[in-house]
C-alpha cells in the first residue's frame, strides 16, 4: 500500500454504497467507509481524471480516449470512446452520458 501514498488521485465519487477514486497510471481505489481503503484493477495504465457516477453505473475518463464502467467500483470493463484525445469532463444527466475533451470532442452514451 505504500505506492499508492505517492499516486495522485483525480476524483472520487460515491454510489451503490462504495466510495471510489481514480488517478495517474489507472490506479482505482475503493472503500465502503472512506478510511481502508483497496486498490482495484483497471486495465489501464492511462492517467483516470474523472468519474461519475450514476444510473448504476460507475465511469471513468482519462487520457488517450479512456473510458472505463464498473457497476460496482469493483470490476472494470474498458469501453471503445472512438477517440485518442484526452477527455476532460463526463456527466450524466436525462439518462445520457456526456464525456468531453480536446479538439472539441463530445462523446455521449444511455
């Protein structure tokens, strides 16, 4: 666990009862009470700098077109974005995921 005190960490958000935080290399952490926390499998060794949560769905953003979900903060699946840019920003709002980043790309997904 000592690495992951020398990781920078992004974002974190909170759902289906887990905490969960993503930063540089494709580092995930979880924790059900904030305070122990796991690291987790992403798949990835891109920098994650973004995450929401809704819909039961985590999704995490980062450079060269990331794009990773996880119902459970747990498990995550890399998704095809269809662009190597890095993404800057992700939401959800009326049952729509929107994902933004450089050279004016904006990716949306229900």
């Amino acid at each position: 666990m000592l690495g992951i005190l020398f990781k920078k960490f992004y974002a974190v958000k909170y759902g289906n009862s887990t905490f969960v935080t993503v930063g540089n290399s494709g580092t995930i952490l979880t924790s059900t009470d904030g305070i122990s926390w796991n690291e987790r499998t992403s798949g990835t060794t891109e920098n994650l700098n973004g995450l929401t949560y809704d819909n039961s769905l985590f999704v995490a953003k980062g450079d060269s077109g990331t794009i990773l979900t996880s119902s459970d903060g747990i498990t995550w699946t890399s998704r095809a974005s269809g662009t190597t840019g890095g993404l800057k920003g992700i939401t959800y709002e009326n049952s729509t995921f929107v994902a933004v980043g450089e050279s004016s790309t904006i990716l949306t997904s229900s």
